[in-house]
C-alpha cells in the first residue's frame, strides 16, 4: 500500500473537483510513492497529531481540515503551522486534508450528522452549481451500442436515480481526409459520406479525464468530433448542507436536550423558540451561517450549524431556530467515518510495515475550552 492508493481511495469517496474554491485539499506534506506503514485519522493536523503518529508508527494523517490553508513564505518554525509541517517533513510523515471536499459529498460530513440525529428523507440543502458536463459526439451506426455501452462502464449517462441515460440521433457526416491522415473508414483524399449517430451523455465533472479516454479508446475514428459543455441543472447528490426529518414531530426542548447528548455539546447557543414541536432539521457542519437563507426557503423548523455570529441570530426573523453547537462538535463524528471505510477499503498494507492499520486519533484538537 502507497500513499497514492489511499489517496485513490479517499477521493472515490470525496472527489476534490467538488471542494469549496476557497479551499486547501489534497496531499499538502510527503511523497504519494512511499509505502503506508499506518494510517491515522484526526479532525486536524497539529503537532500533538503529528507526535502521536510518530509513536503509533504511521507515517500518513488523514486530516479533516487542512494545516496548511494559506501560503508559506517560510518555513522557520514561527507559528503552529510551521512547526506542524516541519515536523513533519522531519519524520517522513505524508498528510493528507479532504476538508470541503468531504462536505459536499452525499455521504459525507452533513450526512453523518443526519445519522447522528437519526433524520430521515434527506435531501443536500444547497446543491453545487457546474457540477454536471455533458458530451456529444459522433459515431458509425454500427458502432453506436458498443462506444454508448463503453461510455456508461466510466460513468457517463448516471442522472439522479438513473443510469445509461443518453440522447441518440441519426443523419449523415462527411468527411476528407488529407494527405496526412491515415482514415479507418472511407479513403484519403476521398468525400466520404457515412451513416452516423449523435450520442449526448451527461457526466459529473470529476470523471471527465476518464470519459474523454474511454472516448478515444472505443470510437472508430482516427480523429474524433466532440463537444463538452458544462451544464446549469443542479446535481442533487452534490452539496453542502442537508435537509432531513424526524421520523416524528419532537418537543423542541426534548430534542435540544438530545442534541446535546447525541452530538456531545457542553453548550448550545439558539435563537428565539418558535414552535412547541419540530420535525424538519437542515444541519451544515462547520460555519454555516451562509446557509440561514436556503433553510428558509426549504422550510426547516432548525439549522443546526456552527460559528454563528450575534447578528446571524437576528436573521432567524421568525422563520426557523437557529442552532449553533460548536465547530469542533458539529464534525467531530468525521474521522470515525473515515477511520470505518478506510478499514473496510484497505487491508495491504507493504510487507515491511505487518502491523499496518488504520487508527483513529485519540488527540483532541478542539482549541475552543469551556467551563
């Protein structure tokens, strides 16, 4: 197992293309050639993870949030991150940040907090925009099926709950190739003329390098005409933030005693009480006042989220109670998330390194202190 593998791994699970602009993920510290003696699994990466890590014998962090989130102009051990990152490099440890990546994907950290309060019918409360391509290209009749079936083992052609979607046309295209071509159907120098058909498929833009090979790969064509677009629909399945129920209608007052116990909150800071009952709950993990407006919209009688400011609670105005538990407490379940598909998806550890594991941090990182 390499550091490369477990990277595979992470992002078949939270491809980076969907991470916020803003953000910092990736491989941030190592070489993704070297062999995984161990994994460790923290919220954030400091030097107390980093000692950690060197006395459990893993040489790669998987880390929530990222240490290095701004540019370097220097690596002098001056500040916390400097000192993190030197140590680091100093020990061979390889980090690894996953961050807003993870909080746009469908299972990712919105999710786990849905199954945390055991929220059913869920939905993303804010779907990410340009997520979603689609290709179109032209094909021998008698080589449709085949380049369309090609085109769906990548994963083209998924829309929602469907699968092996595309469009299909038929007409005629022309063709003449040059001295410098080299045609599979017609002759050089000669208008050819063939009965071809137009295939659109849609993709998500994470597997567009893919797409485009498998493309190339299974058309006939020794130069092959084809389009990519980036499409304005919405992909449900994409997004920050999710929208839930209970499975019944809760006393408010019940249900925050719960929250409290559930997410392992020493204080909860809310608005206004509004209703007596609750059942619709839109929860974002992290700061996620940006998100007052779209739970609005949608109806929720709560977002729960973190980072809330005075003036944030004044934008409850009547239409939802807003709950702030904490930053640290709102993505705390994340890395025993990921500790449990890392352990299921990895087992190969290299020969040199036998007692190779997966393990979950046991440093706690929250820097927030409460009496």
């Amino acid at each position: 197992m390499i550091v490369q593998e477990v990277i595979t791994c992470l992002e078949a699970l939270a491809p980076l293309d969907y991470a916020e602009d803003f953000d910092n993920v990736g491989l941030l510290v190592g070489n993704r050639k070297n062999e995984v003696s161990g994994i460790l699994v923290s919220l954030d990466t400091l030097e107390e993870v980093i000692d950690e890590a060197i006395s459990k014998n893993c040489n790669l962090i998987v880390s929530f949030h990222p240490i290095i989130f701004k540019g370097l102009k220097s690596l002098t051990g001056k500040t916390y991150v400097e000192r993190t990152v030197l140590k680091a490099i100093k020990h061979d440890i390889a980090i690894y940040a996953i961050h807003t990546a993870l909080d746009n994907a469908l299972k990712g950290v919105n999710n786990i907090i849905c199954d945390q309060l055991g929220l059913v019918n869920r939905r993303i409360l804010i779907p990410q925009q340009g997520t979603i391509k689609k290709l179109t290209t032209y094909v021998p009749n008698d080589h449709a099926e085949q380049l369309r079936a090609s085109l769906f083992k990548a994963g083209a052609g998924n829309i929602g709950n469907y699968d092996h979607c595309s469009f299909n046309s038929q007409g005629w295209g022309t063709f003449k190739g040059n001295e410098g071509s080299n045609p599979k159907i017609g002759k050089k120098g000669e208008l050819h003329q063939e009965a071809e058909t137009q295939i659109s498929v849609t993709f998500n833009k994470h597997l567009e390098s893919t797409v485009l090979k498998t493309l190339f790969e299974h058309h006939p064509y020794e130069e092959v005409a084809f389009e990519i677009i980036t499409l304005n629909n919405l992909d449900q399945h994409i997004g920050i933030g999710m929208l839930g129920e209970l499975k019944e209608a809760e006393d408010v007052h019940t249900f925050l005693k719960d929250l409290k116990i559930k997410m392992k909150v020493p204080a909860i800071r809310h608005s206004q009480i509004l209703n007596p009952k609750v059942k619709k709950i839109a929860v974002l993990g992290g700061s996620g006042s940006f998100a007052i407006d779209a739970a609005k919209r949608l109806g929720a009688d709560m977002l729960i989220t973190a980072d809330l400011k005075y003036h944030d609670f004044f934008s409850a105005d009547g239409d939802l109670i807003l709950v702030d538990i904490g930053h640290y407490e709102s993505e705390q379940y994340t890395k025993n998330f990921l500790v449990d598909h890392l352990s299921k998806k990895i087992t190969n550890f290299a020969p040199a390194f036998p007692l190779g594991q997966v393990i979950l941090s046991t440093t706690n990182t929250n820097p927030v202190k409460y009496l």
